[in-house]
C-alpha cells in the first residue's frame, strides 16, 4: 500500500509543474470567437480558418498546414522543403494555445498575440502571429511556435502599413 501511494504522489508533485495544466488539448479562443460574434460575416471564416491551422498543427497534419499558408509562403517555400523540414523535428509537439489579443487591419489583415505551449519543455511563449485574407480565405502569414521550423514569415511583408 504504501508504495501504490508513492507512486500517486510523484505524478500528482509532476503535474504541478508550470505549463503541465495546460497539457490537456483546450485551446483558449475566446478573443477571437467574441470578434466572430460581433460580426460573422466579416470575421467567422477567419476563427474556422485559426482554430482548423492550430488544429492541424496539433495533429501534426503538416499537408493541411502548408495549405493555409498564404500564396507568397506557398511561392517562395516548396511543399516538399516545408514537409521535409517540420517532419524532421520529431520531438516537437504543440500542447495547447491561448489568443490573448486580436487587432485588425482593415478587413484582410489581423494580427494575433498567442500564448503556445509546446514541446520540448513544455515551453511557453508569447508570440505575434499574422493572418491575412486571399480572395474569400484567410491564410497563415506567420504561424508561431518558434522551435518549430519555417512557421516565420519567410518573406517581407507584402502590406507594410499594416504593422
């Protein structure tokens, strides 16, 4: 008996180690789905298409991934480079997200500052990410998670004014 309760107490002092709340797949989109409600013609596609992406990264659905990204990410970084490249980091993983803020541009232009928790670690980081509207989609200009490779803009900007 007392080794089972040994054991107990090992895993419960591991969970309570910062970042291991959040370990549990619960993305925090509250920010982005109260924008969607205020308007959803204008902003419901944008939520679908962030919470689709993060999905895919979560499940690690690289294919699905690459096709969010925006033409000029598409033009400049081939599919096979982009799968080739996030396929060799085995050890990465995205745990959980938050959105703790959304900015628009306009209305083709939103930039996101997210909270990620991600693998190894778990580390935490606060990231600017930008999401911009292509004909009725809306595309992943920079992804994020930075031990993850290519999730950066790869090219400048393609609307200055917009930062």
């Amino acid at each position: 008996m007392k080794l089972c309760f040994k054991i107990l107490l090992v895993v419960v002092i591991a969970c309570s180690e910062p970042g291991c709340e959040r370990t549990k797949w619960n993305p925090d989109t509250k920010q982005l789905d109260s924008l969607a409600k205020v308007d959803p013609q204008k902003w419901e596609n944008l939520a679908h298409s962030v919470e689709n992406f993060y999905d895919s990264l979560y499940h690690k659905k690289w294919n699905e991934t690459y096709d969010y990204r925006t033409t000029t990410f598409r033009r400049d970084v081939s599919r096979d480079l982009y799968l080739r490249s996030v396929q060799s980091e085995q050890t990465w993983s995205l745990l959980n997200y938050r959105i703790l803020k959304v900015d628009t541009f306009g209305e083709s232009k939103v930039r996101l500052l997210i909270q990620f928790i991600d693998n190894p670690g778990p580390k935490k980081s606060e990231i600017e990410v930008w999401w911009k509207k292509e004909g009725e989609a809306w595309r992943c200009e920079e992804a994020g998670p930075i031990q993850l490779p290519l999730t950066y803009r790869v090219t400048l900007p393609e609307n200055e004014n917009s930062k």
